[in-house]
C-alpha cells in the first residue's frame, strides 16, 4: 500500500496528526486516561446503559419486545464485529504509524489491520440500537460513540476513514437486520416471560410503569367515561 503523506494533499492522514498531536502536547496523565477511555472506559459506560434500558424496559407495558430489542444492542455489536472479519482481511489497510512517522502511539500490540475500527464499530451498533428503544439513553450512547472515534485517533491507532467505516458498518447491522432480529427476539422473549425466568423480561405488576391516563370526560367528572363501554 503507497504510503501517503501527512502534507494536507490527504485529509484522512491530516485530521489524524491534528487530532494526535493534541497527544504530544497533552500531560502524561492525559494520554493514560483517554487511552483506557478509549480501550475500555467507554465500552463499559455501553454495558452501563444497556444494563439501565434494560431495568426500564422490564417495566414497560410491552415489557417482553422492549426487552428483546434492547437485547439486539449488544447482540448487533457482536454480529458487526465478526462481520468486521472479513472486511479488515479484504481492505488489509495497516495501521496509522507503520506507514506514517511521527505519531505517538499511545497503544501497544496493535498489529492487526486498521479498517474498519472496531471499537467504532461496537459502539455505533449499540448506540444505533438503544435510540430504537431509549431515546434519551441512545443520544448518550451516540455521543459516547463519537467520543470513542476521537479517542482512537488520539491514541493514533486509526484512521478517520477507520473510524466513519465501523460506524457505517455498525449502524448497517443494526437496521438491516433488525426485522430478523425482532422475529427471533421477541417470541424469545415472550416465552421467558411465561417461564420461571420472567423476572429477566417484564417486573412484577406493581412496579411497572402506568398506561397513559384515559382521557378526562368534564362532563361526568370521570376518568375515561365518555368511552364506550
């Protein structure tokens, strides 16, 4: 592969010196906490929210298929990531620093191929997958997404392109599949729920969450009574 130069003639190559080389002017402690940010902080802050729409969607009316498509998230990474197999050994792009000079690479034993990122691609899935389900709890997974994109770059362990493709691929995944995902979850999820196991899909009665109010008759001072019966 041509090795290509850091001149601003490849915006790939320059975005990633600009955003490396806030590393060479950062403290010590900076680099070792954006590198475990980046390695493993923000794949648990994921586990963390996965965890969080889960508890919530156990108390959803339609706790079982909340369940089964918060299940997907994590699901779908898994799936991104072996798809991510064959796509790194077809594109064999090295890393940033074995043909560039000049980065601080402020990560070890990186000496598979570059493209597409995996940890971009993880966190694209799951933040792609919690927005189906959790709104709120999916925009925080996006913007730990995004963070973890910068953060690869910082450590000079991709590409920009590396990281825009495992979002590509991750957010692929996600939609593509998710009608066969839902076939298969969902009935799962609802056969637990009439098992012994059913405290891992739905909360018990009372702690779920209400329906939404019936509609207020001013007429009859009654909830709900102008409805039919």
């Amino acid at each position: 592969m041509p090795t290509l130069q850091a001149d601003g003639s490849n915006p790939d190559v320059g975005l990633l010196y600009d955003v490396n080389g806030l590393a060479r002017d950062a403290p010590g402690w900076v680099d070792t906490a954006v590198s475990w940010v980046g390695e493993y902080g923000i794949l648990l802050g994921l586990l963390a929210l996965c965890a969080t729409a889960w508890l919530r969607s156990r108390r959803r009316p339609d706790a079982p298929a909340a369940v089964a498509a918060v299940l997907w998230a994590p699901l779908a990474a898994g799936v991104a990531e072996v798809l991510n197999i064959p796509v790194r050994a077809l594109v064999a792009r090295p890393r940033p620093f074995v043909d560039h000079t000049g980065l601080d690479v402020l990560a070890s034993g990186k000496n598979d191929f570059s493209f597409a990122s995996d940890h971009a691609t993880m966190t694209m899935a799951v933040a792609v997958a919690l927005l189906l389900v959790e709104r709120r709890l999916g925009l925080l997974a996006l913007l730990f997404a995004l963070l973890e994109g910068f953060c690869r770059m910082y450590m000079g362990v991709h590409y920009p392109t590396d990281v825009l493709g495992g979002y590509a691929l991750g957010t692929a995944v996600v939609l593509l599949l998710a009608p066969l995902a839902t076939a298969v979850l969902v009935p799962l999820c609802r056969s637990v729920s009439r098992s012994a196991a059913r405290p891992l899909v739905a909360a018990a009665p009372g702690r779920r969450e209400r329906p939404a109010a019936a509609p207020y008759d001013s007429g009859s001072g009654r909830p709900g009574s102008g409805m039919a019966a």
